[in-house]
C-alpha cells in the first residue's frame, strides 16, 4: 500500500463540523484571510476554495444565501460577472495559467457539493496538468498552500499592488 502523508489535514478532520452555510460564515466574518475571502463587492464576493480541484481554484458567491441563478437579482448577475473577469486578470497576473474551467453546478445531481448557496467556479488549468495521481491513486497533488495563494492573489483583486508581468 502506498501512503501520502498530509498532516496538516488532521486539523480539519479533528475539528467540530460548523452548522449552516460556509460561504454564509465566510462573508459574515471580519478575517478575510482567515476564510480565504479574497474580495468584496456589493452583492458578490470571491472565496478561495479550501478543497481545491487544482491551484488557484476561486469561487464567486453572492452574499445572498440563493441556490439558483434565477434567484439573483441584475445588480448580483453583473457583479458577479465583473468578479469573474477581474478574478481572471488576477490569476493569469499571479499564476500565468494557460485555460480556466468555470462552471455553475445546480443540484447535487449536477455535481453541486453546496447545493443551497449558488457559486461560481473558476479552475485554472495548465498543459499537463493532471498526473498520474489521480489516475493510478484517486489523489489529487495542489502545489501551494492556501494561505501562500491568498497573499498573492488578495492584493491584485483589490487592486493594492501593481500586477506582474503576464507570463
């Protein structure tokens, strides 16, 4: 049996599961950093996702807890939008990913693991990508830690420092 040791994951698995909406708490809470809350817009924010499918995975959420597209109102379709865009912008500045995925999963029969609080999904990719973890041990590899990523990204999103060159 082969073994990949991740203890940091113990935290977590130890921890009191919190009832009620994660993305609710994170918007709620005054530590952005702490929730991984990356920016704040009027109706939308942008969350980091702390179960990445791969480095770099962003979620834009309403603050409005809504399960569906057809719940937002015009204000939060636009905003939301103009997050994705300047969510974009900031990971091609900080991570020069070659495509993105993104995607709305509506219902858990479409893949929603959060099915009550409506988000966006943005997944930046990269040629070769995906390795032979997942195939051969059902196991994906995220290259960076979280807390790193979100000091990256948190200033570009709120425009506090000049972005790096594109790459």
């Amino acid at each position: 049996m082969k073994r990949l040791w991740a203890p940091w994951r113990m935290q977590y698995i130890l921890a009191d599961k919190e009832e009620g909406c994660f993305v609710c708490r994170a918007f709620e809470a005054k530590d952005d950093r702490e929730h991984l809350v990356l920016a704040r817009g009027g109706t939308c924010g942008v969350l980091m996702n702390r179960f990445p499918y791969s480095n770099g995975h962003l979620m834009i959420c309403p603050y409005r807890h809504v399960a569906d597209l057809t719940d937002l109102d015009s204000e939060e379709r636009i905003e939301s939008m103009e997050l994705l865009s300047r969510s974009l912008d900031a990971l091609r500045a900080v991570m020069y990913p070659q495509g993105f995925n993104i995607g709305i999963n509506l219902g858990a029969v479409a893949g929603a693991s959060l099915v009550e609080h409506l988000h966006t999904h943005i997944v930046p990719r990269w040629e070769g990508d995906t390795n032979f973890m997942p195939v051969t041990s059902d196991v994906k590899m995220i290259p960076q830690a979280l807390e790193e990523l979100w000091e990256l990204l948190h200033p570009v999103l709120n425009e506090e420092a000049d972005p790096p060159d594109g790459g």
